[in-house]
C-alpha cells in the first residue's frame, strides 16, 4: 500500500525584499494601440507594487525604474531578486 503525504514549502517574504521584472502590454495612447514594456516591482512583504510603462526595454528603462520605485517604497533599505528576463538578457562577454 502506498502512502502519499502532502508536502509543501512556506513561502516567507522578509521585509524589504523586492522582484522586479519587466513586461509587455497592449496599451492605447492618444488613441492608437501600441505594444508597451513595463517595469514591475513588487514588495510581497506588504503587498505594495510599482509599476511603469516604458517605449522600449532598455539599460536606461531598467535604471530609471529602479530609482523611480527606490522613491516609492520612500528610500528604505531594499533586497531586490531580478526576474528571469533580466538574466536572459545579459550578452557573454568575449574573453580576450
């Protein structure tokens, strides 16, 4: 007779830590539907999130993201987990 238990892993957000992504939305702008790159920041301690939308995904998207939503979360001290499209994103570098 096999026996089965239930397993699972607690998930626990300490304070202070973020994930931060970005995403692609559909968006009407001045009435013409374009595509939109999105940065995500989400604070699952508190439930509290921040977001913003962006004409391309770039270094300069991902920096003033970042220091937008340091703003938001009012310049406290914040961990941050990137998500797997800013991993994805990262060139090899040539070795000389």
């Amino acid at each position: 007779m096999d026996q089965q238990r239930e397993v699972f892993v607690p998930l626990q957000h300490d304070p202070g830590h973020a994930q931060v992504d970005f995403g692609e939305a559909l968006a009407e702008i001045a009435g013409v539907e374009r595509k939109i790159h999105f940065f995500a920041m989400d604070l699952p301690h508190s439930d509290a999130c921040f977001m913003r939308a962006y004409p391309e995904e770039t270094a300069e998207a991902f920096c003033d993201g970042h220091n937008a939503a340091f703003g938001f979360s009012a310049g406290g001290r914040i961990g941050v987990t990137l998500g797997i499209r800013f991993v994805l994103a990262q060139k090899p570098k040539a070795i000389p």
